[in-house]
C-alpha cells in the first residue's frame, strides 16, 4: 500500500501533507505528555520491531506469502497515539532508506497507514472490547479491527489515487478494497496470534502498555477520529457520492479555475468503461457483507484459540 | 554506524526476506558522497517536487533531470546493478497502473507520465540515501526543527533494525533447529509466536537502553 512518487499529485499530496502532520504533531505531544521517560526508548524499539516484523512472511496458499502491517498491533500494545509516532517513523525510514513509499507520498502513506489504520484500527478494537471482555473478547477484538482497518486504509488509498487522476475511481475503489478484504483476513489472524503470544507470555506487558494508552481518554480519540474523517470526506467522499471534487468547486466558485488547469495535472477524466459502474456499488455491498462475515469467524477464532475465559 | 557489518545471512527459504535489506552505502571517498548532507537532501526536494508537480509537457525538464541523475550516479560509484535492482522495487504499482490504463482509450501518455516521474523521484531517493550516511540525514532533520521525540525514534529504531532482524533470525533458525516441521495448521501459529517473541524482547530491551542511557547522564 505504499504510494510511491508520481503517483498522486500536488493538491493530494500537499492535503494528505497537512493532515498527516497535525495528526502525527498530536500524537507526539500526546506522548510527551503521558508516556513516562522509561518508555521513550520503547518507541525506537517497537518500530524497529514492526519493521522485522514485516519481513517475516506468512506462506499462503499457492506458493504466494504475506506479512503483518501492524498498525493496529502496535496500537492495542502501545496505545493509538504511541503507534501513530512508531507506524510513522517505520514509514519515513522506509521512504528514505529503502525506497518504499515516495518522498512527496509521505503525507499520505502515513495518513493511511499510520493515521487511519492505526487509530480506527484501535476505536474498533476498543469498541468491541467493551462488549467483549476476557483476552477471548480481547483476541476477537483485534482480529475484526485489523480487517477493517486494512479494508479503510486500502479505500482510502484509492481514493487518493482517483482524487490525483492516476486511476479512476471506478477501478481503483473494486480493485483495492476486494483485494484487501483478503488481504485483512490474514492481518487480522496474525495480529491476533501475535497478540495472544504476547499475552500468554508476558500478561503483565500488555496491561502495562496498554495503559499507557488510557483508555478512558476520549477527547484524544475524539480528536484523531475527527481528524480521519476529515481525511476519509476528502479522499473518499467526492467519488462516493456525486457532488463535485469541493476543490473544484472552491476553484470555480472563485474564478481561478482556469487558472489551476495548466498547473496541476487534470482530474480524473470521466472514464466510461462499460459495466464496470456497477462494480463500486457491488464492492460497497460486499464489504458491508464481508464485515458481518469476518465478525463472526473473528469470534469463532477466539472461541477455538482461547478455550477457557481467563480474565487478565 | 558506518562499519555496520552485512547484517544477515539468511537461507533463502527462511521465513525472513532480505531483498529490502542489502543496504549498500556509495564509496565515501566520491565526490557526491562528500558533499554535504544539507545540500543533497535539499536539491532532492526540489528535483522530486518539480518533477511531481510538472506538466506532460515540460519535456526538457525530464530530459534535464534525467541527465543530473544519470551523472550523479556515475560519479557516486554506486554499482550498476545494484542500481537497477533498487529500481525494481517500484514495479508492483506501476504494473497496476499499466493493467489498469491499458484499458483506457487515453491512457498511455498518462501512464508514460507516471512512470518516467515515478522512475526519477525514486532514483533521486536512492541515489541520496545511499551517498548520506544516516547519522547526517538526522543532523538535517534536526536543523529544521523536527520534534526530538521523533528524531530520537528514528535514530533508536535505525539503531536496532539490523540487531532485532538479527534477532528474528537467530530465533528462527533455534526453532528449526528443535523441532521437525510442523503441519501447514501450525505454522501461522509458530511464526505468531516467533513475532510475539520479538515483540517481548524489543521491548525487554528497551527497558535495558533506559538504564543504560540514564547510566550516561541522558535527561
């Protein structure tokens, strides 16, 4: 899910810029503020650990392999605004010394993936821990906010992807989103195994870390989830609905469109591809279907792997 | 970390991929690697902002950027082939976009657009972070005021990449060292373990890197 350079434009990338930088700007004063000095060393760390993590690969079927992603790990072990600061620093090291994700994507790569997919990963995960209790709730938790949040990160990708004019909107949504929605069910099986090794192990870490993470700190909550909406009524909103790009219209509105044109590169063209608009219709359904369908094995895999409810 | 050793030898069908991790810095006696780490990274953002930001038709800016870089690489004295395999790493998206804009009855000079802008952001990337030792890149970050608490997690995580992965290795090959191969059912949960494990020790460590820094007189 890296975007690499070129491949979404200005206006994106100085959007996805701003709103990835007041996110990430609040999760560093929010961790300077209630993450003890003995923790500090632990950021470096659990980002050097997610990075390795990442490199161990998981055989599935036929031959093909996948790795974790880990944002919503990191975020139900150190708590959402520590795995905002460490899911954006694997990022930025990975963009300047390994090339992955591009140097002006960095905006949105860590909008996606440290922002959307570690914060919504982590409110789900919270949500259904409040009606779940017991590490089986805990595991089920983690399993369902995974999917969904590799599921939301991957829209939203294509939603900047369309906004910038590189893919249309009508095959990038179908095409990112059924492909993640396999892809999440193997991030939401290995977070829980991880997570429940860890448990098992060291029961004392997680409810130690944990807590750093406060769980009864809504304002911080309420702040990232405002912040995600934003981001998501950007990206997502204009293709998702038919009201015109708000940019556009802003630029209209104020008589510099034309101005822009030469500038910028051009908005999606309006693609007409026979029978391919019915897709994001179909894609739409299938991943409301597909998160009833990923809930309810979440919950028979926290029944099979955790046989006896054991409080922590 | 200059010296860091080739970190990892690992078997090829271990559960550890290396591809991302042959990390080959340029030779530090060319003219690139020594100029200074300020400039570098600044003339790479203007280069990859400009060439992001330009039109199709800007033809010579292309052209002009393409010549720097290809200069650029030759007096850095990176390999070639090294070069050309880090380029590689690109191709899962720009294939999409070839399949996806094959399709489209406009959609070739579009795709040629994103990929030659693409190919010349990533090989100015690569170029820099190969010729700037990390430490410098830092000292740059640090100048233009990004939070401490940032740099120091970037630094700390730079730092224990290569011992953690090192760490995942050793601890894979302790496993199969002791028990014969498991089924197809099991293995998601050995190698969940195995990263569970890291995580415990990642973090047993950084109890440890407190200490030492307070030990030092850190504040």
């Amino acid at each position: 899910m890296h975007i690499p350079d070129g491949f979404i434009d200005g206006k994106t990338a100085a959007v996805t810029a701003v709103i990835s930088a007041v996110g990430v700007g609040f999760a560093l004063r929010q961790v300077r503020r209630e993450l003890p000095p003995r923790r500090v060393p632990l950021l470096g760390l659990s980002a050097a650990f997610l990075f390795a993590a990442q490199m161990v690969n998981f055989p599935v079927a036929g031959g093909t392999s996948g790795h974790l992603v880990g944002g919503t790990l990191v975020a139900a072990l150190l708590g959402p605004s520590a795995a905002v600061v460490v899911v954006t620093t694997v990022l930025i090291v990975q963009c300047f010394l390994f090339q992955d994700g591009g140097v002006l994507a960095l905006g949105a790569n860590v909008f996606n993936m440290a922002i959307l997919n570690s914060v919504i990963g982590y409110m789900i995960y919270r949500m259904v821990c409040h009606w779940l209790t017991g590490i089986r709730g805990r595991v089920t938790a983690i399993a369902f906010a995974a999917w969904c949040a590799t599921v939301l990160a991957a829209i939203s990708c294509a939603g900047q992807l369309a906004w910038s004019g590189t893919i249309p909107w009508s095959v990038a949504f179908p095409a990112m989103a059924t492909v993640h929605m396999f892809i999440g069910v193997g991030e939401g099986l290995i977070s829980a195994l991880v997570f429940l090794a860890v448990c098992r192990a060291r029961p004392d870490l997680i409810t130690e870390t944990t807590l750093t993470g406060q769980p009864q700190r809504l304002g911080e909550l309420v702040r990232y989830g405002l912040l995600a909406t934003l981001g998501v009524a950007v990206f997502v909103a204009p293709f998702a609905c038919s009201w015109p790009d708000g940019l556009d219209s802003v630029a209209e509105k104020f008589g510099f469109g034309h101005k822009m044109a030469p500038l910028l590169p051009a908005p999606a063209p309006d693609y007409h591809v026979p029978g391919i608009h019915w897709a994001v219709g179909a894609t739409a359904v299938a991943g409301a279907a597909g998160s009833l369908i990923v809930f309810a094995l979440a919950l028979l895999m926290g029944r099979w792997l955790v046989p006896k409810p054991k409080d922590l | 970390m200059p010296c860091r050793r080739p970190a990892l030898q690992f078997q090829t069908e271990g559960p550890v991929s290396v591809h991302l991790v042959n990390h080959h810095h340029g030779q530090p006696d060319s003219l690139v690697y020594r100029l200074s780490a300020a400039l570098k990274l600044g003339l790479a953002l203007v280069i990859i902002v400009v060439t992001v930001l330009a039109p199709v038709q800007w033809r010579a800016w292309f052209i002009g950027v393409a010549v720097l870089l290809v200069l650029t690489a030759w007096l850095s004295q990176l390999p070639l082939f090294f070069l050309s395999r880090r380029l590689l790493v690109l191709s899962p998206f720009v294939l999409g976009v070839v399949l996806v804009n094959a399709f489209q009855p406009a959609g070739r000079a579009k795709w040629m657009a994103v990929a030659v802008k693409s190919v010349l952001c990533l090989l100015t990337v690569i170029l820099v972070s190969n010729t700037t030792p990390f430490s410098q890149i830092l000292r740059v970050l640090k100048s233009i005021r990004v939070p401490t608490l940032l740099i120091t997690t970037i630094a700390l995580m730079h730092r224990y990449l290569f011992v953690l992965m090192d760490e995942a290795e050793r601890m894979r090959r302790a496993r199969a060292s002791r028990t014969f191969t498991r089924g197809q059912r099991f293995h998601w949960q050995t190698l969940a373990t195995v990263v569970g494990q890291l995580f415990i020790r990642a973090s047993e460590r950084a109890e440890r890197i407190y200490d030492a820094m307070c030990a030092r007189g850190w504040k």
